[in-house]
C-alpha cells in the first residue's frame, strides 16, 4: 500500500514538474531570430567564466554611524570577481556599482555575460547602501563611494600574482564602470564630478541611474564614451526627468530607453520572479520608500554645488508618485541591457579595431531593428 501511494506521488510531483516547465517556457520572453545580428550578442562568449571572492579593506577612510549602528574604524568592502577562467592575457576591467538595497550580486547575468567575452568583473557590496546594512540601508553614503571605487581600482591593480584568482593581468588603460541605479550616480560621480571622479576610468555605463540633479557644466569635466540605459515604466527614476534629455545635458552620453522598461526589470531576478506582475516597482518602491525617510532627494544635496554643476534649484522628480506604467517582460528587458552592455564596451575597449566597429553597428543599428520595444539615441560626440 506504502509503495502505491509512494508512486502515485511522485508521479503527481513529476507531473507539477512538467507543467511548471511548460508553463516557464510558454511565458518567456521574445527572443530575436536566430539569424539576426542581435542572437549573437546573447551568447556567451568564448571563455569559461571563473568566481572568487575577496575582501578588501581601506583604512585610510571610516564607515559612518547608521541609525544607532557605530561607526566603523575602515571601510570593508566584500567584493565578488567575474573572470574568463585560462586567458593569459591584459584583460579590461569593469567595475560594477549596486543599487540601493541591493548586493553585488545583482546583475550576474551581466557580469558572467562581460567575463565569457574576456572581461574582468569586479562588485562590492557597499558599506551603508547595500541591503545587508546594518540599520538599514542610507543613501547619503554615495558620497563616499566613488572613492571605494578608486579603492578597489588600486586594490585590484595591487594583487600580487599569488593572490590573484584570476590568469594575466589588469589593462591600466581599459577600466570601465557601470551602476544600477544609486549605483548608476556613483557611476556618474566618479566619472565627471570635479573632486571625487578617477580619471582612469575609460567608459562608463549607468543603469536607471538618477541624473536630474546634474545640469550641463557638470558633464564638463571628461569626454569619455557613456552610455545610459533607462526604462520608460520606471517609477523610481523618472525617464523624463533624468533620462529623455540626458543627451541634451551631456555630449558625450549616448542613451538606450527600453519601451516599458522598469526599475526592477534590470535586476537578475526579475525573470522569472517578477514575470507576471503588472509592474514590479510597486514592491521596489515599498523597499527604498522605507529607508530614505521624508526628502528622498536630500541626498542630492550633498553632492556638490551649482558651481560644479550640481543644481537642487533643477526641477527634480520624486521617487514612486507618478504613477506605474505598463511593463515589458523583464526577460526581454534584460536581453536588451545584456546586448547593449556587452556591445557597448566592446565599442569602446576591445583592443581589435573590427571588433570595435561590429560593437558600434551592433549597438547603434542592429539593436533598434531586432527589438521594437529598444532605441538607441547618440551622443553628440559619437561618430557614427
């Protein structure tokens, strides 16, 4: 009687189980034909993706007080590495910045995506904005981590052969950043702000990152190739007020804006977590709502002066009151930011020239024709 209801069961279980399978597969995203120039930029690259970690510790610069939680002698930053496993060769490096409540595990997908192409990938998680800060994440710490990311810069470069996880080396003269979101200003501030940018940094890319606080002097300091990646259904970080006239603020800036695009559709987990919800910003709201108390744009008045180009007299948006727009599958949200990052630092950093120019058609061209819900505007700068 024992092995008859045992069968029956796990017959049943293999039945959920397929069901379950069927219905991820008939739910997921639109992908480009296989013979578009896009279903390319989806595969990994050539190179077995390899994983460490490592913590590094400045002891030069404290961590504050959060919330009753004491300060800190140093600021300890747990770092996770991506690195494409037996290339023994100068590899670019990218330095990637999380988003407020997050961890530096937040766009794997990305950063497996850069190391399989030969890229070194290195995240923090940073010391008060990350979502295992004691007392509670706190935002006005971005200030301090454009210099972490200095930090790390010199750190990695610093790793002795025996300490490093990874073959070859680091290319001084490839370093790129990208950021999500908080992260994404980090990675506007170490780029162009006129104390705290690191003039190694060679390209830059900002996703769904808050802009509205810079006006046009401030994108003054560097002319490096950025690209910034917004989503049109954001309701954190307004489209219109940080990213549709970002190109008009800054020359150098070129702008992908994903049709329906949310604010947690870029994050790893979206797909399949976030798959059927009409919008999932309404629990990405409730989440940062929680820690940035009553001005969620008091932040930005630390930052710098309207001497530096940092303008609180500019017509800042708030943080999740306008509304919810329709949602793109987080799936296809997340092809089209893989696709736009890997091409778009292959444009910039690939040592071979004709690898550079099939990037740059990639990103200026075949993306927009293989996916009607993306558009690429240029920089100002950009030769095309």
């Amino acid at each position: 009687m024992l092995k008859k209801v045992l069968k029956t069961a796990a017959a049943g279980l293999v039945i959920l189980v397929c069901l379950g399978l069927a219905v991820y597969v008939a739910t997921g995203p639109k992908r480009p034909g296989p013979e578009s120039a896009s279903a390319a930029w989806l595969e990994s690259g050539a190179y077995r993706v390899g994983r460490a970690e490592l913590v590094f510790a400045d002891d030069t610069r404290p961590t504050g007080e959060n919330r009753g939680f004491p300060a800190k002698p140093q600021r300890t930053l747990p770092t996770t590495l991506w690195f494409p496993r037996e290339l023994e060769a100068a590899l670019p490096l990218i330095i990637h910045s999380h988003g407020i409540v997050s961890n530096r595990t937040e766009m794997t997908y990305l950063a497996e995506s850069l190391a399989s192409h030969g890229y070194l990938v290195a995240a923090t998680d940073y010391p008060l904005t990350s979502g295992s800060t004691a007392g509670g994440a706190n935002a006005e710490d971005v200030v301090n981590q454009p210099a972490d990311i200095s930090f790390l810069i010199d750190s990695l470069l610093g790793l002795r052969d025996e300490q490093k996880p990874f073959s070859g080396s680091i290319d001084e003269s490839r370093i790129g950043l990208s950021g999500y979101s908080l992260g994404g200003l980090t990675t506007y501030l170490a780029t162009y702000h006129p104390a705290w940018g690191d003039s190694r940094i060679a390209a830059a890319l900002a996703i769904a990152g808050p802009s509205a606080i810079f006006a046009p002097r401030f994108f003054e300091t560097s002319s490096i190739p950025m690209l910034a990646i917004a989503g049109t259904s954001d309701a954190l970080i307004e489209h219109g007020r940080n990213a549709a006239d970002l190109r008009a603020r800054a020359r150098s800036i070129s702008v992908i804006t994903i049709e329906g695009g949310t604010h947690l559709g870029f994050l790893g987990l979206a797909d399949p977590v976030f798959r059927f919800m009409d919008n999932p910003d309404t629990l990405g709201c409730t989440a940062v709502l929680a820690v940035l108390g009553e001005n969620p744009n008091a932040v930005f008045e630390t930052l710098g002066t309207p001497a530096e180009g940092i303008d609180p007299a500019r017509d800042l948006p708030g943080i999740c009151d306008y509304g919810y727009g329709a949602a793109v599958h987080p799936g296809r949200q997340q092809m089209i930011t893989k696709i736009a990052t890997l091409s778009f630092f292959e444009s910039v950093l690939s040592v071979d020239p004709a690898r550079r120019k099939q990037a740059r058609t990639q990103l200026t061209e075949h993306l927009n024709a293989d996916f009607s819900d993306a558009s690429f505007e240029p920089a100002q700068t950009l030769s095309l």
